[in-house]
C-alpha cells in the first residue's frame, strides 16, 4: 500500500483510535488502526503503537508487537526488549516481543535473546531460538545474497527451504514426494525448530491442498508455538481446505489459548460462509478464555470486511482524512 505525508491531526487520529482514549472503541477498530499505523512505517507510528503495551489486553499487545517487527524499525527494539524482559506479562506478548526482534534482525538483539534461551516459559524459550537462528541466516552468504520473489508480504520467522526461495515453483516442488519430505521435515522433533518452520514455509509457498494437509498434521506437535505459526500460516494462505482444521482447533478447550486464537483470525480472513456461526458462538461463550473471545471479535469483522467489498481493511487513515477535510 502506497502512503502519502500524513498530517499531525491524521497521526493524533490514528492514536486516539489504536489507544482506545475515549473509552468507547471496539477492538476490531483499534486493530484497523494498527494496521493503518504499521503501514506507515515511521518513527512517529513507532512511537504511537509502543504507547499501547499499557494495554490489558494480551491480544492487542501481543498485535502491536507482532506490527513494530513487521515495520522493521531499530527504533522499536527498546520497546520490544523491554517487554521480552517483563516477566509478569502473557507469554503471548513476549514471544511476539522475541519474534519481532527476529524480524527486525539486528545483531544489537542477539545477547538478549540469547539471555531468555532459557526463559521458564516454552513458548518465549523457542521464540529466542528461532530468533537467533535467523538472524544468524539473515547475515550468512545465502542470506546475503537472496533476493526472494514472494508471494506474501510478511517478514517471516524463517524462510522457506533452500530450493523454494526463489519465490517461483517448479513442477518438482509440488509433486507429492516434494510434500511428503516437507511435511517429513516439518514433522521431525529432532530437527531445530527453525528448519522445521523453514519446511512450513515452503509448503506454505506451495499451498495446493496436498500441502494444506501437510500442514495440517502439525496440529499434532506438542508445541503450542509451533502450532499457532501453523495455524498463522493457514491465515497467509487463506485456503478453504484448511477450515475443518482450523474450527477443530478453535472449538478444542484443552489446546492452549494461543493457538486457538491464531486459528480464529485465519478463519476470519478465510471467510467461508460456515466460520461465521463457529466464530460468534466463541465470541459470545462466556466459558472461552478472554483472547479467544477477543481474537473471534476481530475475525468476525475481517470476515465481514472480506465479504463486504470494501478495497481496504485498514482505512482508518482514510477515515482520518476524510474528517480532517470535513472539519476543515
């Protein structure tokens, strides 16, 4: 997305949306805002989006995060670093705090995550090894020297396997002996978690539904990380044949809050017609924990946002304008 100057009322309006300061904003609002904000990819964004981790809400926190790395801006990495260090915060928060240092990739990062290598918690431990592993990826020859032609937008926690770089598929990559030593790969406990999210990303990149149901198995993992980035994944590839996964994961009570989370916004982006009982009945079931609830709010306005019509989900900065202009 292409993003003219932005004026200091339209920055105030953004802030006062993402910061809820009149009390009275949805979260699915403020989430449009982010985004509106992480589309800037400025310092000032930076500045306003690292206010919101005052937040109480672990889903909106563990977003902002998740949005700073995505902006790749070294001015975000005091916020993020302080958040990794705050011991009371949800894991959630803190993982996504490790992850985007990962993304933003500064070797300034590595004694911190290497610090929490051996944090009490297993998803924030994990998060650091897949953090420091692409960094050290990011500044070898190979990494240098890619140039990917992709297919997603994302900065990714690791890139796809060797021979999937490119970005262009090749008819071996999607025969099924391809899928099948991927998803041996990406199933294979023995193997660093960081080359098993390098084969999840490059079935990713494949996406036919042999691939959808590779993915799909590492809903077996034991690894509440490992499962909620398969789950992120069917989000990216936005494919029908993953939602009877994904609604099995969502109406799981005994899988982690994180993970059925995850599997909530990729249905909402997904958008089939029978997600959206699945998701108001999780928004509305006062047993399901606060961030499912709260992940089924925000997925229930994507999946109206993807039946709507509507050229762009955040247009909070147009909506912005639009007033300012009004005012004026």
């Amino acid at each position: 997305m292409v993003v003219s100057a932005t004026s200091p009322a339209e920055l105030k309006a953004l802030e006062d949306a993402l910061l809820n300061t009149t009390g009275k904003v949805p979260l699915h609002d403020r989430f449009r805002a982010l985004f509106a904000l992480k589309a800037l990819k400025s310092d000032d964004a930076v500045t306003i989006i690292s206010k919101g981790f005052d937040d109480p809400s672990a889903l909106l926190k563990h977003e902002l995060a998740y949005c700073l790395g995505q902006m790749k801006q070294t001015s975000a990495l005091h916020a993020l670093e302080a958040l990794l260090r705050k011991q009371d915060e949800d894991p959630m928060v803190r993982h996504e705090a490790a992850e985007a240092m990962g993304a933003i990739s500064s070797t300034t990062c590595v004694p911190i995550l290497r610090e929490y290598l051996t944090d009490p918690n297993r998803s924030v431990r994990e998060t650091c090894e897949i953090a420091l592993a692409k960094i050290d990826w990011d500044s070898s020859e190979e990494g240098k020297k890619h140039v990917e032609t992709k297919a997603y937008t994302s900065i990714d926690p690791a890139p796809p396997t060797s021979r999937l770089l490119s970005g262009q598929l090749k008819p071996d990559d999607v025969t099924e002996a391809s899928i099948s030593s991927l998803r041996s790969a990406l199933l294979d406990t023995e193997l660093p978690l960081f080359e098993r999210y390098r084969a999840m990303f490059a079935l990713r990149n494949i996406g036919t539904p042999a691939a959808v149901d590779a993915l799909a198995c590492g809903f077996s993992d034991d690894s509440a990380l490992f499962k909620h980035e398969i789950a992120f994944v069917f989000g990216q590839l936005l494919s029908p044949h993953s939602v009877p996964s994904l609604l099995k994961v969502l109406q799981d009570t005994t899988e982690s809050d994180m993970v059925r989370h995850e599997a909530a916004e990729a249905l909402g982006g997904i958008a089939t017609p029978e997600v959206l009982p699945n998701l108001k009945e999780w928004m509305n079931r006062e047993d399901a924990p606060t961030v499912v609830r709260e992940s089924c709010q925000v997925a229930i306005d994507m999946w109206e946002y993807e039946n709507s019509g509507d050229f762009q989900y955040a247009n909070t900065l147009e909506a912005a304008r639009t007033t300012e202009v009004a005012v004026a």
